[in-house]
C-alpha cells in the first residue's frame, strides 16, 4: 500500500535498492543532489544531472522529459551523505513557473514496482525548481520526506540555499541546464542565471527563496515586534528579523584528528524503528553531536506537525466541498440520500484524519524515545537545572559551545519539549520580558511576583553562564537603579562573583555604562590596530555580562543612547547584555529604543507562544529552566566557580 505523503510528512524506507519516479506535467529536467547532515552541499560530486549522470549510490535520468526514473543504491551512498535530494528544474524557453503547469507526483517504489510513497507537489505557483523529495539517514535508517521547496529564482537560488557560493552556484546550474536541448530562443547561459536571492529568516514568498548563512540558529518572534535579532538588508519593520539557522560547521587542519564517526544505533528487533542513541548526529565532539542531535529533533518535530495539520486541513476541506456538492445535487433533496451523502463525507474525513493522528503517533513517539536517551546525556551548558550532572560539574577549562534558555513545545504534545540552545558566544543581547502586554500567561499573575520571576529568571541564565565557562572567563555587573531586584540579586552578591556591588542610583548607572563603553571603545580600537594585546592595564579582557534591571528607571538620555550602543557594538568584542524590562515602560522614549528592542531576543519567564521554527514557521511555546523549588544547586554551582577563581587568581 503506498504511503500517501503530504508536505513536511515522512515515511520509513526499508529497501536500500529502491527508485524514485517523476512524473510532471510539463518536461522538466530531473536532478538529484547529495548534502550533509545539515542540508549544506561543499565539494564536488554534489548534483546528479544529465552531463555527470553517475554519483555513488545514484543514477539520474538523462534527458528533458515529463517521466523520470532514478535508481539509488542507499548501500553505495557515502558515509558524509546524509540527504538525496530529488531536485525538478523547468527549462529554459519552457513554462515560466510551476504554477502554471499540472502538478507532479514523485515516488520511491521498490525495483519490483511497488511504490513505497508518494508526494503531489501542490500550492507551487512562481517557482521554476523545487526540491521534490529527499531520502535522509536518521539513527541508522533511512527515511524518505515530502519537501515541497519552491524557488522562484530557479536552480541557482535552490544551490546558493544549499550553501554554495553565488558563483560556484550559478555555473553548476548553468553546466546541468546547458546539458539538455535548448528550446528555440532560450540561452541557458551564466549571465541569466540567478545568482543573488532573498533571506532564510524572512517569509518565503513565491517571487523570494531563501539565501545561505553561515551563523547558528534562534528561533525568531511569530507576533508582535521583531525582537530576535538585528534588521538585515531588506527587512521591514514589520517583517521578521535577520537571524541564521545553520548549524555550525567547522573545517580540520592538518594537525586535527579526524571528525568522529556517529555512534551506532543499537540493534533492534526486524520491522522496529531504530533505538535512539544518544549522539548520533555528526560533529567533532560529543557536545557538538549532541547539539546538531537536539536540533535534528526540534525540525523533525516541526516537520511532523506541520504534516498532520495540513493532513487535517486537506481532510476539513475535502468534507467541505463534498458536503456542498451534495446540498447542490437536486437528486439528494428527497429521499435519504442526501444524508446518507453528508455521512460519508463526514466518515471520509475522520478516516483521513485517522490515519494522519496514527503517523503523528508513530513519530511523536519516537521523538519521545530519542529525548529520554537524549536528555540524560546533556552536558551541563545544554541540561536542565534538575539533570543530576549538576551534582558532579565542575568549573571547566574550555568554553562551551551552546548555552541551555529554556524548553519549546507544541500544543499536539506539550509533554515533548526540546531544548532551546543558542549557540556561543552570544551574538546578540537577551530580554527577558517582565510586562504583562500579549502574554495571556503574564496577565494573570501580580505584578510583583511577575518581575520576581523574571529576575530569577535572569539570575539563573546568569549563574548556567557563569558556571559552563573558565572561572576567568566572564564578568558580570549589574544595574539595579531602585535595588527592587535585590533578593533575586542575593546568591549572586553573596558568593562574591559580580565584578562590583550592583549599581544603584543615576550615579552608579552613568558609571557602569561608562566602563563598559570605553572597555568597547578600546578593544575596536586595538583589533583595527591589529594590537590586540596592547589594550591598557586596567582594561578588564574577560569577556563582559551586564544585566540592567528595570530599564528605563534610573536612565537619562545619555544612558539610553550608551545602551543601544553596547547592544550594537558589544557582543562583537566580549560585551554582552541580558535586560529585564517592561517594553511598555520604556515607551516615553518613542521610537528612538526600537532598535534596540529588535536587537535583543525576547524570552518570557512565563509560558509564552511568540517563537517560531525556522522550518515551517511554527508558534511554539517557550518556557523558562529554572531551579525546582527550594534546590540549591544555584548556591552549588556559584560557589563551584568563587572556589575556582580563588585558585586560579595570580
């Protein structure tokens, strides 16, 4: 029985010799692409096209056609390979956009000719290629997804989105494109082939395709103002900020060991999805496996819901349009028959949304059985407060590579809630909201209690930071004009590791921000130097944490434009800002503080919907780690790390 898939859905693929058929309704040229874990083409031998038909494990097709058939051999795919792509390009002189032309339908069936699964690719319109489908290793098996990507700007978007450079980009589609038949008047040539296109971090529309980056990931505000990240070109003041989702990457030296293979998955019973293993993403460390482990989950997560609720949406819309073809049927006016029409209908759709809430079941829990593997493996940086690795931390040597915020769910299954990393160092400030404005959360709690929760809430992302870095790494001041956050502030102020008392009054804000302005100043002009270790004496080189409690009280103008400009400048040279504010408050200001309000990303200290996944945008559920009630692994970890500055001090 093939398995019928919608976009974003997956399917097991338990043959290793298997076929992929195209079947378009315009000839197209059929193409097959090889990527890392990652989704990111490098090297050569990324693209299976008519002029190089042969890449390990696949063959493609050979000419422009409506029919395509690809054979792959998953045995014979590299070991680095870890997603097949099934690419439809239209070609030059043909259709101007997909939309415009009947959809295709893409399946893998096994050699004897049973298909496995299948795709239509609807709701195309602008585009000229698509990503079809591609097969992806996952805990040792492979599975094949529907992905439906369109790009408007054709197959030189759809490679410069894979992570090739512009040009790199632009004469690989031209040399697949310049290997079938030209139609009369069309030149595939480099000169019309795109090589500029729009930005991942903005909704893709059908005349904009995503663009490369090269940065870590956050997820990005999906309502309200574009808090997440600092406006990139073409942004709007409306539109979602720049911010990048690429995993990291990093390239070997010849003095550096080779990158370590994933573990193995552990056996399993024939006909049972694969057992999780805790690391098995790839990367050069076990930190970094199990960062791109937790990201891997937080898309499949993303990309199962999204299928099940456009499952549930074709389903509603099927019933619908039935239903109204049978109060529109004169035949079913008498009689019973028109009921007995409605009923069917109606058993239609719940037998569609059956079989969609059964695949949901099926990868929910597989993801449930990956994160109990998972979480119990996390470093400290990536755990909860409540992990019992908190026990036996210590003050490490080496710098972390992420840093644990929060939890993020989806209302389908609130139980199965992925770690929220960001990556380090921080490349951007962090609010932590203490308004009540758009929070149906914040709205029924006190306020007093709602700011207490959100200066715990910072104090503790303070101490996580403090205690999964050198002890000479970071050091940490704070504002507190009126002293409201004073009892939050206590196992900071009594373990001794703040840099200085908090600073109080308009006198102690000028002063900070001062020493924290000319520590900016100083380092840019030592590195456009190239004198970096030239810096005055007193110049503090640990990198800087500054948390502004209550912003804007106890700010003038003066204060205000110091702030922006350490929320600009700062994280570049170690200067980096956690505020907790009432955007409301600060709302005297005008527009002048907008900038610096989408320059931060916005966290709650209570549940709060306002994030999305970069994937399929998403509105997921962010709530705070904090330590469970009366623990004392916050005093723990910082007196961990007094002890460990006592014995590393001169």
């Amino acid at each position: 029985m093939t398995a019928e898939l919608v976009r974003g859905q997956n399917h097991p693929v338990s043959r290793s010799r298997v076929e992929i058929r195209v079947s378009a309704g315009t000839p197209v040229l059929a193409l097959a692409s090889l990527a890392d874990e990652q989704g990111r083409f490098s090297g050569n031998g990324i693209l299976a096209h008519p002029g190089a038909r042969s890449l390990p494990g696949v063959e493609s097709p050979g000419e422009l056609a409506d029919r395509h058939t690809f054979a792959v051999d998953l045995d014979e795919v590299a070991a680095d390979v870890h997603r097949l792509g099934v690419l439809l390009v239209l070609p030059p002189g043909g259709p101007v956009r997909f939309g415009a032309v009947p959809a295709s339908y893409v399946a893998v069936a096994d050699p004897e000719g049973a298909e496995l699964a299948g795709y239509t690719l609807t709701g195309l319109d602008a585009e000229t290629a698509v990503v079809a489908l591609e097969l992806y290793r996952r805990q040792g098996a492979w599975k094949v997804r529907a992905v439906g990507q369109g790009y408007a700007e054709g197959l030189g978007a759809l490679l410069t989105d894979g992570g090739l450079p512009a040009l790199a980009a632009a004469e690989l589609a031209a040399a697949a494109l310049g290997t079938i038949p030209r139609t009369a008047g069309a030149d595939a040539t480099l000169a019309t082939m795109p090589t500029l296109v729009g930005d991942l971090r903005a909704p893709q529309t059908p005349a904009q395709a995503p663009a490369p980056t090269p940065e870590p990931p956050d997820p990005v505000p999906v309502s309200g103002h574009p808090y997440a990240g600092t406006p990139g070109p073409g942004d709007t003041p409306t539109a979602p900020p720049t911010i990048s989702y690429a995993h990291p990457r990093r390239r070997a030296t010849s003095n550096e060991p080779p990158e370590p293979a994933p573990r193995p998955a552990a056996p399993q019973e024939p006909g049972q999805a694969p057992r999780p293993v805790a690391g098995d993403a790839s990367g050069w460390s076990m930190d970094e496996r199990l960062y791109n482990q937790v990201w891997g989950m937080f898309e499949d997560l993303a990309r199962t819901v999204a299928a099940y609720r456009s499952a549930v949406e074709f389903a509603d819309s099927r019933m619908d349009r039935e239903l109204d073809e049978a109060l529109s049927d004169p035949r079913h006016r008498l009689g019973g028959s028109g009921n007995a029409a409605r009923d069917t209908a109606r058993a239609r759709r719940e037998e569609l949304v059956a079989q969609a809430q059964a695949v949901l079941d099926r990868d929910l829990a597989q993801l449930i059985a990956e994160l109990e593997v998972v979480e119990p493996a996390l470093p400290a940086a990536y755990a909860r407060w409540d992990n019992p690795v908190w026990h036996g931390h210590r003050t490490p040597e080496e710098s972390p590579l992420a840093l644990r915020l929060g939890d993020l769910h989806l209302p389908e299954r609130p139980d199965l809630r992925i770690p929220m990393l960001s990556r380090l160092p921080l490349e951007r400030g962090l609010w932590i909201d203490n308004g009540r404005t758009g929070s149906e959360a914040a709205m029924t709690m006190d306020t007093d209690r709602l700011r207490r929760a959100a200066m715990d809430m910072a104090v503790a992302l303070a101490v996580r930071l403090l205690a999964v870095h050198p002890a000479d790494r970071f050091s940490v001041h704070v504002i507190d004009a009126a002293g409201a956050g004073s009892a939050s502030l206590a196992p900071l102020v009594r373990s001794g590791v703040l840099a200085g008392p908090p600073a109080a009054g308009a006198q102690g804000v000028t002063q900070t921000l001062a020493g924290l302005t000319r520590r900016v100043d100083l380092v840019q002009m030592a590195l456009r130097a190239g004198a970096p270790e030239d810096l005055p004496p007193d110049v503090d080189t640990a990198d800087q944490l500054l948390i502004v409690h209550d912003f804007p009280h106890g700010f003038d103008d003066r204060a205000v434009t110091q702030l922006r400009y350490l929320a600009d400048e700062g994280a570049a040279v170690g200067v980096h800002l956690l505020m907790v504010a009432d955007r409301d408050e600060a709302s005297a200001y005008g527009p002048l503080l907008d900038p610096l309000w989408r320059s931060l990303m916005r966290l709650s200290p209570v549940p709060d919907s306002h994030l999305a996944d970069p994937w399929v945008h998403h509105a997921w559920t962010f709530e705070p780690d904090l330590p469970p009630q009366g623990s004392r692994v916050l005093d723990q970890a910082l007196d961990r790390v007094a002890e460990a500055r006592r014995t590393t001090r001169p």
